[in-house]
C-alpha cells in the first residue's frame, strides 16, 4: 500500500467479485490513469459509474488533471473516455512490440486529457 498519490491503484468489485481494475500514475502534468475490465463485464456500465466515482476521490485529494492513452481503433475504450468528459489532445504513433525481423509494430494513438473540475 503506497499512502501518497503518485502510485495509486484500485480493484474495482462486484460484490466479492473482481471485475477489473484502475491505476493512476503521477507524470509532469497530472496523473495518467490506466485502466482494464474483464470482458465478461464490458459494456454494462461498470467502467464508467467505478471512474466517476474514483474521479470524486481524486478532487477530494487535490488531483486536478487525468490523462489516458489507447488506441484511437479501440473504440470501447475511446467511447469510455469520451463518456467521462476526457478530450483528445494529441495523436501518436505508438509501438510496444516488434514483429519477428525486429521491425516495430505501430498503431495510431490517443492521447486524452480530462480536467476534474469539468466531471
């Protein structure tokens, strides 16, 4: 358990239930949050009403700006962020793996910024 607000991360439940989970990062211009929830529980709602909820927490401990990455193709996830008032701010070409020749392999990326006292 970290008691400062650079490293946070929480388990988001369902009953007794884990159903996915939400971690923020402290960076240069506010924290980035990151996020994934078991596919069984996609599209239901769970996402949004456990951030809004976390955002709440974040203003009550002065954090005033989220950002969050993802790739601009993965249209859940950018609803997500879009539903919870994030805006997109930048674009990128991202790579986290490379193919079997070592070549990188890239997609287009997202970069949305969130200030909390818009939520």
């Amino acid at each position: 358990m970290n008691s400062g607000t650079e490293h946070m991360f929480f388990a988001i439940c369902l009953g007794d239930t884990v159903i996915g989970y939400s971690a923020f990062h402290v960076r240069e211009n506010g924290h980035e949050i990151g996020y994934c929830f078991h596919s069984a529980y996609h599209g239901k709602g769970y996402a949004k009403e456990s951030h809004l909820a976390l955002f709440e927490y974040m203003r009550t401990l002065g954090i005033q700006r989220l950002t969050a990455g993802t790739a601009l193709h993965n249209t859940p996830s950018v609803s997500l962020l879009r539903s919870l008032g994030f805006e997109l701010v930048e674009t990128e070409q991202v790579s986290f793996y490379q193919d079997a020749d070592g070549n990188d392999i890239v997609f287009d990326g997202g970069v949305f910024e969130l200030e909390l006292e818009n939520v």
